[in-house]
C-alpha cells in the first residue's frame, strides 16, 4: 500500500470518527456522566470544601470526567452532547496511537499497524 493511500484511508476513518460523534445523539446517560464531572469539578477545585453526593461516586475516576466537563463548557450549552462525544473520541484516538506505539515498539511495524486498524 502506497504512502498515499494510507493517508487517505487514515483521513477518512478519522472524518468518519468525528462525523459519528456529531451525529449519533444523545445516549441513556449522557445528563449523569456530565452531571458527574460538574460534581467532581467542583469537588477537585474547592480543595474538598464542596462535596456533593452523586450515586457510587467513589467507583469512577473523577479525574477524566472532570477534564471532560471542563471542555465541554468551552461549547455551547445545546451542543454539550455532542462535544461531549468529541471529547471522547479525542481521548480514545490517544489511546489508539498510544497502543500503536507500544505494539510496535514491541513486536514490529506491521503489528502496531494493524493494531491500530483493529482499533480503529
């Protein structure tokens, strides 16, 4: 496979990831994982001070939910889902090539490519 072709077919799955994001709505609970990273947001820069329960809040990473709460207010608030969704499909996409990189420092080329294409 030409240079070529790999850079078109790389560009497409990633238009293709963002136009999935944007267009695939709102899931079941969307409203409590942000609701969630409000709650820990405020938890994390009051030092504390702030601490309002949420159910099970002590089972998920306060950290991710917090980061991603704190994107999504640059956004307007009617397109909070679907930045929501952005964000996480930046977050994965790290994981990816991170993957990618591991695999083929690894084992060889190849294998981190198609790791990566699994993935994907």
């Amino acid at each position: 496979m030409t240079k070529t072709k790999k850079n078109f077919l790389f560009f497409f799955l990633i238009l293709f990831s963002v136009y999935c994001a944007i267009t695939i709505g709102k899931g079941w609970d969307e409203g409590f994982l942000i609701k969630q990273g409000e709650i820990a947001t405020k938890y994390l820069l009051s030092f504390g001070k702030i601490n309002e329960d949420l159910f099970r809040r002590e089972y998920y990473s306060p950290i991710y939910y917090s980061l991603k709460y704190l994107f999504i207010q640059t956004f307007p608030y009617k397109f909070q889902v679907e930045a929501s969704h952005l964000v996480n499909l930046i977050f994965s996409l790290g994981v990816i090539f991170g993957l990618k990189k591991l695999t083929k420092e690894l084992f060889n080329d190849n294998v981190g490519k198609i790791i990566f294409l699994i993935f994907k």
